[in-house]
C-alpha cells in the first residue's frame, strides 16, 4: 500500500510540475499574441509592451506557484530527508524571491505599497466648498 502511495504522490507532482510549465508556456504565447495585436492595431509599442510584460510576469508567477507546490508535496510526501528538506528551503527561497522580483516590475511598487495606493491620499479628496 505504502508503495501505491507514493506512486499516487509521485504521479500527483508531476502532474502539477506540468500544469505550472503549461501556464508559463500559455502565458509566454498569449503575451507575444497580446503584443503583436497591439503593434497591428496601431498602439504604441511602449504601451503593448508594458501590457505584454505585465501579461508573462503574471503568468510566470502562476506557474511559479504551482512549481513551488510540487516541490513542497515531493519533499513533505514522497521524500522527507533532511537533504530533501534543505534543497526545498533552497528552491522555495530562490523561487519567493523571483515572485517577489515579478510583482515589483509588474506593480511597479512595493507589495505594502498596494494598500497605500488603494487609499485616497489628501490630493485625491474632493475639494470642500
């Protein structure tokens, strides 16, 4: 039984390990799609860029997310050495700080910026009469 578990975990995380190159791979192909109707309709090409860019920075975080996932059930389920557990603090590292490089270029902020950038700032208040 406990060989069919992990057989199940092992196929499980590759699963994943596919859905997560698959959202890249889409997320490449539908930013180029994105930039090229942007040059074709007659936009400017800094703004299709900037809209491409967004576009694959997104997706490379969703795929990113799901590689990270895979990596946790591989490591937790299938192999848990102390080795396993060390390369995962590796990857989830190197992958956090890739995801959190991504969000800066596409927000163009700090992630606690956001919430400050939601609010009304005292420029933004309508003008009292």
């Amino acid at each position: 039984m406990d060989a069919l578990a992990n057989e199940i975990l092992h196929w499980t995380t590759r699963a994943i390990e596919v859905a997560g190159t698959a959202v890249i791979v889409y997320g490449i192909v539908s930013a180029l799609v994105l930039l090229a109707r942007g040059a074709l309709a007659g936009r400017p090409m800094a703004a299709s860029f900037r809209q491409c860019r967004s576009s694959l920075g997104m997706a490379i975080l969703l795929g990113l997310e799901f590689l990270v996932a895979a990596d946790i059930i591989n490591t937790v389920a299938i192999e848990p050495t102390l080795q396993s557990l060390a390369v995962l603090a590796g990857i989830v590292l190197v992958r956090t700080f890739l995801s959190f490089s991504l969000e800066i270029e596409i927000e163009g902020r700090w992630p606690w910026q956001r919430a400050q950038a939601a609010q009304p700032g005292p420029a933004d208040a309508p003008a009292q009469a």
